[in-house]
C-alpha cells in the first residue's frame, strides 16, 4: 500500500453521499489512499479543482463528482492491484 493518500474525496458531514462514499472506501480498506477533506473547510482547494457538488474525488489530475463516479474510479484501482 502507499504511503501518503494519491487521492483527496471531498465531503461534507451531513451529506448523505458523502457519508456513504466515506463508508464505502472504509469498508474496503481504502482509506490509507484517500485523504478526506471536508469541502467546508476546503472551500477553496475545492474550487480550484472545479468542484460544484459532494461527494467528489480528486486523482490527482480529474475532479470525479458524485458516488457513483467515486465507485468507478476506485473500483478500477481495487481490479488493478487484485491482478498479479
């Protein structure tokens, strides 16, 4: 596993996605990847990234905005390591 998160979700407390997308990458022992910021306290990074809506995933490169664009993109990386 790496050693710094590559990735940064964007969420809010009281959202329900985000609160959803949060448990997802938990459960599935992704969290040394993914950094959480709370887009409230992050405004501006968030901004800068182009972001208009929580939960959203951050890969370095692409905003990816809403649960099911998070599972996507997460799922990919879980398929890649799983392979030999």
């Amino acid at each position: 596993m790496m050693a710094e998160p590559e990735f940064v979700l964007y969420h809010r407390l009281a959202d329900e996605q985000s609160a959803a997308a949060r448990r997802w990458i938990v459960q599935r022992g992704l969290k040394a990847w993914v950094d959480f910021q709370n887009v409230d306290a992050d405004a501006a990074g968030f901004a800068a990234r182009g972001g208009r809506r929580v939960p959203a995933l951050w890969d370095g490169s692409a905003l990816h905005e809403g649960f099911a664009a998070i599972r996507r993109v997460l799922s990919s990386i879980i398929r890649s390591e799983e392979q030999p």
